[in-house]
C-alpha cells in the first residue's frame, strides 16, 4: 500500500491517537505484542511499520486505513473516544470470539466433500482452504458466520481448529472415511463422505458461497491454494500460530474481498 504521509508523520499520529485513547506506550507495545522501544522508534519516525503491523493497528486503534492515510486524516480527541456503556457493549459483541455451530460445519464438510472427493488434488490442505474461503467469504459479505469456526494461522495457510476431533467422531459415527493416497510422490490425506449433507441446515445465501468457492478454488493444487491464501489480508495479519479475526476481513482487498465497498465505487 503506497502513501505519499511521511513516517515521521505515522509516528505522530499514533501517537496521538495512542494518547487520546489514554494509553501508555507499554499498553500499546503490549495489544501489539512488540517491546516498547519498537513504539517509541515508530512514534519518532525512525521505525518502518509495513502494511501487516498498520492493519494489526488498525484493528486495536480502531481506525481506518485508508482515512489514517490520507493527508486530511485528523485524529479524534480523547472526548471523541470515550466509549459509553452501550457503545462498549455494542464493539464487544463485535468482536467476540465466534462460537462453532458443529452441526453448521459439519454440513459444510460434507458438503464440500460431496462435490470435491473426487478430485484427486482435494486432499486435507486444499480441504482446509476451501472451508477457510467459505467462512471468511460469508462473514466479509454478511456480517454474519457461516459455521464459526475459528482458524489458526500456519506455515501452509489457515486451519480450522477441532477440526481432527470432528472428523475423528465422524468416522467413529461412519459418517467419513479417511484414507492415504500418493499423489504425485507425496502421502496424502483424503476423506469420502460416507452420507450426505443435510441441504436443510443453509440457507440459499450460505450454499451460495459454498458454491462460488469451490468454483473457484476445488481444482487448484495444494501448493497453489496455500500460496494464495498467504496473500488473504486475515492470514497476513495475523501472528503465526495466533488465530485468525474474522474481523479482518473487512481490510481485504481484490482479488480477494467479496463485497463491493464504497470507496471501491468512486
């Protein structure tokens, strides 16, 4: 992301926006999970904060990226920022930490498989991705989740956490079957639903993505859809083995971002 706002002129307006939300420079070091004397650098101008770290703060600060860089940006007071009970209480529901529906993801699972088993390149990695893309696609389009399960960032892309004691009961159910298979010289972990997916559980919205990603993404090679989901704004900006906010969806951008944002339009 280019911007014609000198570091320096960063440096002074997180500072400012750090003590208009009354917070030291260890509070602030600390949310970021950086020394302090990383911020003391920023906020001087002698730090280099690349596009990962600003949308990181940009989620804590809880600011715009494209308004933080324009030559116009004006930080908000400390009046500005104070949160009332309500408005609190509103951003944390927000963010709160999305709660699996397991029947929801389940269905997806074996929804996915449905159409994907067959596809001798759909192994667990490429599994991985495209519910990965299918819940964070829903939530940026929506606003709302689609199973809610919560991916943990890894070196080979994004996965879906509980997802081995899921399907490990939906074997022991015999609603799966896992196998190996070589595949072009390598070992891999394939699943063939043994029953199907309950139609009943999505709506037309939710199939609707589903459908769209596995369009795009079901032929696509391990290494191909990993290296793609490397350059997902949620994966780049989260820490390595942190987990990925689906509130960072909302910071994607095309090819990527699934909905069309006003500034996109202008």
């Amino acid at each position: 992301m280019s911007t014609s706002v000198s570091q320096k002129e960063i440096g002074k307006r997180i500072m400012e926006m750090r003590k208009a939300k009354g917070w030291s420079q260890e509070e602030l070091a600390q949310n970021l999970d950086i020394p302090r004397t990383a911020i003391v650098q920023i906020e001087q101008g002698n730090r280099f904060m690349d596009v990962q770290e600003l949308y990181r703060l940009s989620i804590i600060l809880q600011f715009s990226m494209d308004e933080f860089l324009s030559k116009e940006f004006q930080p908000a007071h400390k009046e500005e920022l104070k949160e009332t009970k309500a408005t609190k209480q509103k951003q944390e529901e927000r963010i709160v930490v999305p709660e699996m529906n397991l029947t929801k993801f389940k269905n997806v699972l074996l929804y996915i498989l449905e159409k994907c088993a067959g596809k001798p390149n759909v192994g667990e990695t490429v599994l991985y991705k495209l519910l990965y893309f299918s819940d964070f696609n829903y939530y940026e389009l929506y606003e709302e989740h689609l199973s809610g399960a919560r991916y943990r960032k890894l070196p080979f892309g994004p996965v879906p956490r509980r997802f081995e004691s899921i399907v490990n009961s939906m074997i022991e159910k015999e609603e799966l079957k896992k196998i190996k298979t070589e595949y072009f010289d390598k070992t891999q972990t394939r699943y063939i639903p043994l029953v199907k997916p309950d139609l009943t559980k999505f709506q037309a919205s939710e199939k609707e993505v589903i459908d769209r990603v596995i369009e795009q993404m079901s032929d696509w090679s391990a290494s191909g859809i990993s290296n793609y989901s490397h350059n997902d704004m949620p994966w780049k900006a989260s820490k390595e083995g942190d987990e990925i906010s689906y509130e960072l969806a909302f910071y994607r951008r095309p090819p990527y971002s699934v909905r069309a944002y006003k500034e996109d339009d202008e």
